[in-house]
C-alpha cells in the first residue's frame, strides 16, 4: 500500500487540472522525484536493532493532451524502497532492496469523472541469487475519480495483488477535502490519512495514521523464506513548501502495530483472507512497537 501512495497524488492531479483548466495560467507540475526515510529505533525480546528504510520515487509523464474535450495522461514511475536492520539477530541479512515499476493511465470522461487504469511491478529481495519468475510481484488496478465540488474529490480502486503472502483483491477509497480555506483531509483508506491545518501559505501541521508493509524474499536461508515488515503509526506531520517546486516533510509518530517476521514460501492466505494474514506461522517474529520518524523532500516538474 506504501508503493500505491504515490500512484493516487498521480491519478487525482489530472482531476484538478481539467476542473480549472480555463483558469490556469503555468504548466501543470505532473512529475516529480521524491527522497524519504523512515527510521524505527526497536527493542524487543533482548534484542535492541534499527530499522532504516530509504525511498526513492520518481515519476514522468510519457504522454499528455489536455487540450481536448477528454484529456489524457500517461505516466511512468519507479521506486526503490530498502530495508536496513542494524543490530538484529536471528534473521541472517540485514539488507534488503526493492524495485518498482509503475504505469498510470488517466482518462477524464468528463469536469467531474475520471478513470484510471494502475499497473506495478516488484522485485523485492536480499538480491544474494539472480531474481526467477516468483519473485516478480505486481499489482493490477482501475480507479474511478469524482470530483463533485472544487474543494472535494473521492475514487474508490479496485486492486488486484500477487505478493508473496497470497494474492487478494482489495477495494480501495481514496479522500481529498479542504474542509475550509486552512483546513483538509486527505486519505487511502487503510493505507494513510492526514488532517492538516495551514499555518500559512509555506507551512501546514497536521496529525496523520498510516499502514506501511513490505516485503522481501530471504535468498540466503536454506528454508525458501521470505521477510514481512508492517507498520501501523500515527502522529505529527509538519510540511514546508520551499518554493513552487520543492516541498519538505516530517513525521513524528509511535507505532500501535509493528511486526518484524519471517515466514516459509508456503505460509500463505486464501484468496479471500486478506484478513487472516496474522493466522500465519512465522520462524522469527519481533512484534514490540516503537517510536517512527520520517522526512521526505520532494521536487516537481
């Protein structure tokens, strides 16, 4: 869900452009390149370790035309997102890496109704033996946007997923409210939601929850395992806009559901057991939570 965060901010952008277009005076920003990184201090079982996860999203559109009565955009993405464990004991690696491309499509049907068509692809792993077929876990997806009023838009996605856990189909809200001129909501639901109030024209704070999870094969273990991380947070969020084109971000939280686990190929969910994924049986488990920080700097083009 993490990787899909900014796949959304890609599919609601067309949806402000064709609204206002008549008023708009500058290009539109539609790409961007994205620097985060979140780091959990933990202690669990006797065992005191850092998790560190770098990421690096970056997007450009391949092809646009708003000039018509249904505009169109295309874009490309990719993503890394690593995994770094310092001072963990039992998993056998502590570095994990994953790469992700991505494909959105964009249709504006009309001033009020888009859709949008999502497809991504992952290898995610310790990258210790070259990547086989198995390994490549991708995601599928058709959004319908609405924007009923200038200040609100909603979609609603549905998903289909092939991870190492399982394969699922998931329906997917997704929330852009300003409640008023300083205040707004935005959200994925499960996968973030932030209510933010202006301070001013450069700097907003807000609080925000999100689930983050992620996952990597173990090549390294004779066992055929592979590595889960999920995350549930909530906290503080304060946000500076530099300039028009670079944006600043930090994330000051506590974790209220954090799993750091290892688990055999073959422990995996029906198709319709997105909700039993902690029925699972795991060889190493780290389940303490923990105190979140993450800062993020981006820049648009």
């Amino acid at each position: 869900m993490g990787i899909l965060l900014p796949l959304f901010s890609y599919c609601q952008s067309p949806d402000s452009t064709y609204t206002n277009k008549k008023l708009t005076t500058t290009a539109p920003l539609l790409g961007g390149v994205t620097v985060t990184n979140i780091v959990s201090p933990v202690n669990a079982g006797g065992n005191t370790f850092t998790m560190q996860q770098p990421i690096v999203d970056a997007s450009t559109p391949v092809y646009k035309d708003f000039s018509t009565a249904h505009p169109v955009l295309v874009k490309v993405g990719i993503r890394y997102q690593g995994l770094f464990l310092s001072g963990v004991q039992n998993i056998g690696e502590d570095q994990f890496h994953s790469i992700t491309g991505s494909l959105l499509f964009n249709y504006s049907v009309s001033h009020t109704t888009s859709i949008s068509f999502i497809g991504l692809a992952t290898m995610a792993s310790d990258f210790k033996q070259s990547p086989v077929a198995g390994d490549i876990l991708y995601t599928v997806g058709v959004r319908f946007g609405f924007r009923p009023t200038a200040s609100f838009k909603y979609g609603i996605t549905m998903l289909y997923t092939r991870n190492y856990s399982g394969n699922f189909l998931l329906p997917l809200p997704d929330i852009d409210w300003s409640i008023s001129k300083r205040l707004s909501l935005t959200g994925i639901i499960p996968a973030r939601a932030s209510l933010k109030y202006q301070l001013s024209d450069m700097q907003s704070l807000g609080v925000t929850a999100s689930f983050n999870g992620s996952m990597f094969r173990l090549n390294e273990d004779t066992r055929n395992q592979y590595i889960h991380l999920r995350q549930n947070n909530a906290g503080f969020i304060y946000d500076v806009k530099l300039s028009q084109q670079w944006k600043f971000n930090l994330v000051a939280g506590h974790t209220f559901l954090q799993r750091l686990e290892t688990f055999n190929m073959d422990q995996k969910v029906a198709f319709d057991g997105f909700n039993k994924l902690s029925n699972r049986i795991s060889n190493i488990s780290y389940l303490q939570n923990s105190f979140i920080f993450q800062g993020g700097i981006s820049y648009e083009f």
